[in-house]
C-alpha cells in the first residue's frame, strides 16, 4: 500500500457573502491510518454540512437581491414625491401670477367689475390654495409611507440576514470541530497501530537474533565435537587424516556462510521494519 491509498482528502467551502461563487475547495490531509483506516460516513456527513452552507449563501444573496429591488422602489416613490413636489411649485407661480394680475388698474371696467374680478380672484386662490395643500398633504403621505415600508423591508432583511450569517458561521465551527476530532481520532489510532508495529518488529528482531546465536552457538558446538573425534581418529586413521580434515574445513566454512546468511536476512529485516514504520508516518 503507497502512502496515497494512506491518506484521504476532507475539503470545505470557503463562505461568501456576496454574489454566487462556485465553492473553493480547500485540502485536508489526514492520514486515514496504518492498514488502510477509512470513515466513509464521516466523510458523508461533512459533504452534508457543506452543502448545508451553500444553500445559506445562495438565499443569503436571494435576500440581498430582493433588497434591492425594495431601494429601487423606494427610489421610485421618491421621484413620484419629487414630481409632486414640482407640481406645486408650478401651482404656486400660478397663483402669483393671479396675484401679480389682480394689482393691475382696471379703471374702464368699472367698480362692479372690479369686485367681479375680485371674486374670482379669491376664489381662484381659494381653489389653488386648497389644491396645493391636498398636494402637499398627499405628497407627504406617499413619501412617510414609502418610508416607512422601506424602513420595515430594511429591518426585515438585516435581521434574516444576520440570522443567516449567525447560522451559517456555527455550522462553519460544528464542521471544523468535527474535522478537528476525526484527525485526532485518526492520529489516536495511527499512534496505537505504530507502536503495535514497533513492538512487534522488536520481537521479530530479538527472535531473529536469538535463532542467530543458538544456530552459532551450535554450529560452534558442532566444529568442536567433529574435530575432537578427527584428533581421536588421526592416531589410528593416519592414512584418513587429511581427508577427514577436509571434511571438517568445509563443514566450518558450510556454517559460517550459514551464519552469515543469517545476519544478513536479520539485517534485510530490520530494514524492510524502519520502511514500515517509515511509510505509516
């Protein structure tokens, strides 16, 4: 097994507030363990979380844009106010020009015309005066309403988006806090597992020196009791003597490569052990 079938990718959703980005996706390196560790269902239920939060951005930024339809009408009621507010002033110049008429001499007409002309004149102004304060007064209501349903939609709007981010920044904490825990399990285990190894490496090892030793010590054992019966023999065997020395050199050379084989598998396995516990790191 290489170190990438030993490690698994947890990724998470950077947050945005404004506008739909797609989520960028950050790595997380944890080692899923010695053996092979795996935790599917974790993975699962973070996926969960973070899709979770990118449903809280996108109706976060619906709710903005519903926001600022309501300023864009709010901007529309302000020029229909504004269009009234010039409506009246166009009244106003009206009714000085009635006034800047009625101070002219009107001698040839008479004095019953006179006072004709100002009936009509007052009743003009009476009538223009009346117009521009129900314009005024209707002016004013549109505009405070206007206001007043604005200032409602505003409130409205900042508090489900506070409500929005507050929600959307503890399921950011509760998916760190759960990323945090299974790393620290998954190192938990990889510790036990490592140390399991390397106590079980030691015991190879010492196993391994050990059938070292007795095989020495038994070959020693072996050379020693064959060259004692070859001295016996040489006395009565001289003809055989060299031969059965001979023998007893290759016997010796037989168990020191046996004896070197058996230290160079011991050493070939301590090093196969260290890339163990190398790769499980």
């Amino acid at each position: 097994m290489t170190m990438s079938d030993e490690t698994r990718v947890i990724s998470s959703h950077a947050l945005t507030v404004e506008g739909m980005t797609q989520p960028q996706v950050q790595p997380l390196n944890l080692p899923t363990g010695f053996n092979g560790y795996r935790k599917d269902s974790v993975e699962q239920y973070v996926n969960g979380l973070e899709t979770q939060i990118w449903n809280l951005q996108r109706q976060l930024t619906e709710k903005n844009m519903v926001l600022d339809k309501r300023q864009s009408e709010l901007g529309k009621r302000e020029q229909e106010a504004e269009s009234l507010r010039q409506q009246i002033e166009r009244l106003n110049a009206d009714l000085q020009d009635a006034r800047q008429a009625s101070e002219n001499p009107m001698q040839e007409l008479g004095t019953s015309l006179g006072k004709e002309f100002q009936t009509l004149k007052n009743t003009y102004e009476s009538k223009k005066r009346e117009e521009l304060e129900q314009a005024r007064t209707q002016a004013e209501q549109i505009l405070q309403q206007a206001k007043d349903e604005s200032q409602k939609r505003l409130d409205s709007a900042t508090e489900t988006t506070k409500q929005m981010m507050t929600a959307a920044h503890d399921k950011k904490q509760k998916l760190e806090q759960e990323c945090a825990k299974l790393k620290k399990e998954t190192d938990d285990k990889v510790a036990i597992q490592l140390d399991a190894a390397k106590k079980q490496a030691e015991q190879i090892i010492s196993k391994a020196e050990a059938d070292a030793v007795n095989r020495l010590d038994k070959a020693s054992q072996e050379i020693d009791l064959r060259t004692k019966k070859a001295e016996q023999h040489a006395a009565e065997l001289d003809a055989n003597s060299k031969k059965l020395m001979e023998a007893a050199q290759q016997r010796e050379e037989t168990a020191q490569n046996n004896v070197a084989n058996s230290f160079a598998q011991l050493r070939q396995l301590g090093a196969d052990i260290d890339k163990l516990i190398s790769k499980s790191k």
